[in-house]
C-alpha cells in the first residue's frame, strides 16, 4: 500500500555531490529546508562545501542574499559520507549521482530499505527515466524524476516526468516541493528520452555542430548569432562547456541507445574533446579555455 507523503517537516536528503547535486542542495537548504548532501567521497563534499560557501559568498556581496540568511542556510546544510545514518530522516530524496543505471538501481534499492516508507525517491537523471528504478526501490509509486537545469541555483525549470506507476500524490509533492524551492515545474506526463529541454537544446547543438564541420562558420560566430540573433542567453559551445562535454556526450549514448536514430550518435568532435580531457569549464578547457 502507498504511503502517502508528508509534505511537513521536510527533511531533503541528496544523494551526489557533483555540481547538480550541491547546488540543488544548497537551493533546497535557502528554502528553508533541513538538507543533507550525501557522498562517497570526501573530497567530493569539501569541494562542494567550499564552492557552495563561494556561491553565496557571491549572492551576499551582489546584495541578492542577505548575510544571515546566507549563514542559517549553511547551517542548515550538512555534508555526510555515511548514508546509513542520514536516511532514515529524509522526506524526500532527489539523486543526483553518476548516470550510470546499475549504480541508480542500487542507490535506490539501498533507499528503499533506509528511509521511512513515506519518503518520496526522485532522480535528477535526464537521461534515464526513474521506471527503470522504480521497482528496485520497493516502492515504485513514489519515484519519479525530479530534473534540475545547471546552475541550478539559478535556472527556474524543474522537470518533473511520471513514470507509468508514479502516484499523483508523488507528482504532486514534488511539484509543491519545487515551487517551495523557488523553482517553476513543468510536468512531463510520459518518459521520452531527453524530456523536453535536452531534445531542445540537442537539436540546437546538432545543428551547430553540423555548420562548424561543414566550415560554414566558427564557433565564436556561431554562438554569437545563437545570442545576438536569437538572444539565447550562451552560445550552444558556450553552453555545452557549462554542462560538460563528457555529459553531453553521455546524454547523446543515452538517447541513441534509447532511439536507434544515427541523428542522436555521439558527435565525434565532441568525443575528441573529452578524450583529451577537455571537458568543458569544470576542467579549465573544452570548446574554449578558462581561466580558473
Ligand atoms: N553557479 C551558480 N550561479 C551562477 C553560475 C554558476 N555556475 N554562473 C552564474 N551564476 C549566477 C551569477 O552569480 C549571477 O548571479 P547574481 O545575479 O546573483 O550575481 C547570475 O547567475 C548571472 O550570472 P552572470 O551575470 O555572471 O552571467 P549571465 O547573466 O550570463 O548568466 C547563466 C549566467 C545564468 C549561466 C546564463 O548564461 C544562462 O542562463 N545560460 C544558459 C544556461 C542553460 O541553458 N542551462 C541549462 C543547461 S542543460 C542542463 O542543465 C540539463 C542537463 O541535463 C544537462
């Protein structure tokens, strides 16, 4: 029998510590909410620690936050290798870990058994849609995904996909919960690969990719048409370099895998980047380099 969520007292458990995963967290922690970061690595959650310290550091000086709510967020916040014991308090679980499925299953397969039987388990995947979670962690019903746009401290999308067994009470939690955090949900009623945002911005990615091989235009050209023409806020390289180029390739396996179309490939200019270690800003150089 479904349990049917809480909606108070909510205490926010998420599972990664990489850049979606952190800033969802800290959003979650300015909203109020009692948040833990959880992650294998140690090192991984004192570099989020001081990127997020960083961040607000920023919003507090750019007077869009103000000191002390800066400072009861970071007390709001915890950091913890050990999931074992931060579980059973979450209401709530977004994952944010590597897009790898067989590493998902088993974090929710460990959730289902860890945390109170009312907890909702969302995944921020954008590749991968939480039915093939669902029955892993034992309560298919209360999963669903929970999709967040970098830098998600910023961007206001939330995509919210049900999987054929999600709840209404589940949609419906989660989209309150999103709304709470600041966030504007958009509801996706059946999983296709990409949502809506990714088939968005792959198709503008495709096309860049297509006019930079064919020597129709440089890249700087191409992304200052993309800005000044159509006034996206980045340039599709600009854009792919925030995301990281190894994500966008995992993004593109993923979809292939998923469509067959030889127009979802990988993109082999891409691929040569990542193959270099060119990863996009994360690494100092992608499409562009930077300056850390
Ligand atoms: N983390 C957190 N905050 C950031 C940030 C980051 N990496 N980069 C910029 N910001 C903040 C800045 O601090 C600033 O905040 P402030 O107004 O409080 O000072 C605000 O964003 C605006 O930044 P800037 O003035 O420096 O620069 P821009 O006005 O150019 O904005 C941007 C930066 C918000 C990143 C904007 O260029 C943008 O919206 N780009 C498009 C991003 C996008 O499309 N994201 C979706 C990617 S797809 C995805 O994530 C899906 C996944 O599945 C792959």
């Amino acid at each position: 029998m479904e349990v049917r969520p809480t909606t108070t007292n909510n205490n926010i458990l998420v599972v990664g510590a990489g850049a979606m995963g952190s800033q969802i967290a800290m959003t979650a922690a300015l909203a109020g909410y009692a948040t833990t970061v959880h992650d294998l690595s140690r090192t991984q959650l004192d570099d989020a620690a001081a990127a997020l310290r960083k961040r607000t550091d920023k919003m507090v000086q750019s007077g869009k936050l103000a000191a002390d709510d800066a400072e009861a967020a970071h007390a709001r916040l915890q950091f913890s290798t050990d999931l074992e014991a931060v579980a059973p308090p979450a209401d709530f679980v977004i994952e944010a870990a590597t897009e790898r499925l067989d590493i998902k299953r088993e974090i929710f397969a460990t959730l289902g058994h860890l945390t109170p039987r009312h907890a909702i388990l969302a995944t921020n995947s954008s590749t991968l849609g939480s039915s093939k979670v669902a029955e892993a962690s034992g309560r298919p019903a209360q999963v669903c995904n929970m999709h967040f746009f970098n830098p998600a401290l910023v961007m206001e999308c939330v995509e919210v996909v049900q999987h054929p067994g999600t709840s209404q009470a589940t949609v419906d939690t989660t989209m309150s919960l999103a709304r709470s955090m600041g966030k504007s949900p958009v509801l996706i009623n059946r999983e296709v690969p990409g949502f809506i945002a990714n088939r968005l911005m792959g198709a503008v990615q495709k096309e860049a990719l297509a006019l930079l091989a064919g020597g129709v235009a440089s890249k700087d050209d191409i992304d200052a048409t993309a800005k000044q023409a159509l006034r996206h806020p980045m340039g599709p390289f600009e854009l792919m370099d925030l995301v990281g180029l190894d994500v966008i390739d995992d993004i593109a396996r993923a979809t292939h895998a998923q469509t067959g179309d030889p127009a979802d490939a990988p993109n082999e200019a891409v691929l040569a980047l990542v193959r270099e270690g060119k990863l996009g800003r994360k690494s100092g150089a992608g499409w562009y380099t930077y300056g850390h």
